[in-house]
C-alpha cells in the first residue's frame, strides 16, 4: 500500500473543488506553508485537519488517507 497516497489525493480533492491551498489553508486555520507541506508529504496530516477534510469534502477519512478507493460510506 502506498502510504503517502493520500497527498495525491489532497491535491486531487482540492483541484477538484477549484480552490488554492491558501483557501484550504483559512478552511483548517492554518498558513498556507503548512497545507503546502502537507500536501508534499513534508509533515503529516494532523488527524483535526484530517476530520476538517473529511467533512468539507464529504468524504471518508479512510478515502482521504487512501485507504479506500469508496469517497463515500455505503449505506
């Protein structure tokens, strides 16, 4: 498993939703440096970003770490 999928995946999410990581950045109150590293895989994901992701993107957080190929729960 590729364990630093889910950086792909953050800029997937937020290219789709035509935002800047600047804006993504203010979403989770951080600077846009910081998201940036995320987004590289320079510094992990804090799991409150993490959640934060989740519910602004609708998806799970198990989508958002690429540990499903499912954006969304079945129900």
């Amino acid at each position: 498993m590729d364990t630093m999928g889910y950086v792909k995946i953050l800029r997937d999410l937020r290219e789709d939703a035509d935002l800047t990581q600047t804006q993504v950045a203010e979403i989770l109150g951080t600077s846009q440096t910081m998201y940036a590293r995320y987004e590289r895989g320079a510094n992990e994901l804090p799991i409150h970003h993490l959640i934060k992701l989740s519910q602004y993107y609708g998806v799970t957080t198990d989508y958002l770490l690429g540990l499903s190929r499912e954006p969304h729960p079945h129900g």
